[in-house]
C-alpha cells in the first residue's frame, strides 16, 4: 500500500506539474505583440540604450537593401545599411546586437527596403522579377542565416510597391520567400500603409506571419490636408478594419503606432517625442495637439500617452498587438513604452 501510495503521489505531482506548464504556455500564447523598430541609420547602441528591453517581443533592425547584385552581405560587411555615420555595418556588430536583444526572449529580425531606399541600393523591381527572384530570395536567406536572424521584414511601400505589384512580380517574391523562411523555422513580416496604391496585395497576406499596420503620416511636411493629425485614433480604429476586412487573422495584425510627430504654420516640421517632451514640457505633450489644429495655423500633431494607451488597448480588443516607429525616439522615462504597457494589459 504504501508504494502505491507514493505512485499516487508522485503521479499527482507530476500531473499538477504538466498543467501548470501548460497554462504558461498558454499565457505565453496570448501574450500581445509588441514590435520595435530600431533605426541603424540612428545607432543601433544608442537606440538600444533609450529602449526599454523588456517591453518587446520583437525588434526589426532598419533598414537593409542589396546592392546591384543582389547581395545583402559582402566580406562581412552589409553591402547597403548604414549606421550613424554613414558607413556600413559590420556582419559581426549586427550578430552582436541580435544575441543582445535576444536575451530578453525577444525574436530578432532584420527589416528590408524602407520610405525611402538609400542611394546604395539595387533595384528591387528588376531584383524581383521572374529571372532573379530566386537568387534575391536566396540572398535573403543567407543573410538571415549569417546575422543569426528569427527572420526578414517586409517594407517596400509606395510607388515602389505599386509598381512591383502591378508587374505581377511582388506575391511571387513574397511566396517564395516565405516558403524559405518556414523551412528554416524563421518569421517572413511586412509594414503596410492603408491608402491605395501603397497597401500590400491581398494573395499576399497569408503568406506573412505579421502584417504591421503603419496608422501613421495622414499628414506631414510635403503631403497631406492642412489642418488634419498624423496619426489620430479615429486613423486607427479605420485601418484595423480595413485589414480585418481584407483578411489579416486578428493574432497576425499590428497596429502600428508614432513615438515622433510634425509640426506645421512654422513650427520645426519633425519631431520625436523625446524632443517635444523636453522643448514644449511634459504638460503640453498631454494633448495630441499643441496649438491650433486647422489649415495655415502653427501647431504641432504627435500621439499623447493617453492616445498610445488608448490605441493599444484598441489592439488588444481587435488585433494581435503593437508596432512603434521607431524606438529612440521615446522619453527618458519611457513614458509611450509605458503607455503600450498599460493599454495591452489584461488585468
């Protein structure tokens, strides 16, 4: 009896154990995104520095583009990303910086393209078509596989999209790559805008494992109505939506949201938060509008704290999480990252 006494509770244990790993990996399941850009061409080490590490699950290293050839990475060196000075990174300071960020448990990845591709680049659109697509996608590969990269980042945009798309040549790419990356157990993402012409295709949603909802820059310094915010809640609520509406599973959508702002009427036109907290005081940065809000007037339109909570616990409800562009540009008190926290918490 007394052995099988000492079964049964050997066996109690053992099954109250297994649940309880369960149910954390349940919770884990469920814990929301939280996505961070972290711009090289600012210092990837100053950008880390004024980042609270343990907010993030992911982090996209901005922005990568292959050379004329195609290659990402030449004799350890990326062939077209910058770092604060202009010169290009080294292979060994980027594995540097993703054992780093790793060692929160976040997943590291490596963004591609960007708003404005760099001089130094090659074209994608002849790197996509039929007759390369396979040797880019295979460039791709290997420079996730040299960095030690959880995977590759999506963001070509604009015009560069719509053509890409138009030519039939940009779900082909995505397709292929994805494949390669899923092979390899490693995340294919993308950033998307919400307007047409800069939206990503439809056929190409199911192949990402995250689609990042950029729900900023209705207006800025060369574009947009006089007299509107940038990146409003009423932007936000809209563009999640139009891409449930579109398609994106809920757990893959992000909704991206501003740590900068602009400023118009002869205001300096762009501004971190960072900058505005300490040039206008914290007080006015309280509101999402500092001065007056209509055609021709000076004021300056950014996302408050209470916005950032208030669109995060909006991603909460209908998505799968948060993206911030991008990371630097936070207060010294971390108080968007805070926000982010607040509106994504379950309790």
């Amino acid at each position: 009896m007394t052995d099988i006494r000492a079964f049964r509770l050997i066996a109690s244990i053992l099954i109250g154990f297994t649940l309880v790993l369960s149910l954390s990996a349940r919770a884990d399941e469920r814990r929301p995104v939280v996505v961070g850009y972290l711009a090289a061409f600012k210092g990837l080490d100053l950008s880390i520095a004024r980042t609270d590490l343990s907010a993030f699950t992911h982090y996209n290293l901005s922005f990568a583009n292959p050379d004329a050839d195609g290659r990402f990475t030449r004799e350890g060196r990326m062939t077209c990303m910058g770092d604060e000075t202009g010169a290009n990174l080294s292979v060994e300071a980027l594995r540097k910086t993703v054992t780093r960020l790793r060692a929160n448990g976040a997943k590291v990845l490596i963004s591609t393209a960007g708003g404005v591709i760099p001089g130094c680049s090659g074209d994608w659109r002849a790197l996509l078509t039929p007759q390369r697509r396979a040797a880019t996608v295979a460039a791709l590969v290997e420079m996730a596989d040299t960095l030690g990269l959880d995977g590759v980042d999506i963001d070509i945009e604009g015009q560069l999209l719509t053509e890409i798309d138009r030519a039939g040549d940009y779900t082909p790419f995505i397709a292929a790559l994805s494949e390669a990356m899923k092979a390899r157990g490693k995340l294919l993402t993308c950033s998307t805008a919400s307007y047409d012409g800069g939206m990503i295709p439809v056929d190409s949603i199911a192949w990402f494992d995250l689609v990042n909802v950029m729900s900023y820059d209705a207006i800025g310094p060369s574009w947009g109505q006089a007299g509107t915010e940038h990146s409003s809640y009423a932007m936000a609520a809209r563009d999640l939506d139009l891409w449930l509406a579109r398609g994106v599973a809920r757990e893959r959508l992000i909704l991206g949201v501003p740590f900068y702002g602009y400023g118009f009427g002869g205001e300096k036109e762009n501004w971190s938060y960072r900058d505005l907290a300490s040039a206008q005081g914290i007080n006015a940065t309280k509101a999402d509008v500092i001065g007056e809000l209509c055609g021709g007037c000076r004021y300056i339109t950014h996302n408050s704290p209470a916005t950032i909570e208030k669109k995060s616990r909006l991603a909460a409800e209908k998505a799968g999480g948060v993206m911030v562009w991008e990371l630097s540009q936070d207060s010294p008190d971390h108080a968007l990252t805070k926000a982010i926290r607040r509106g994504l918490s379950r309790e």
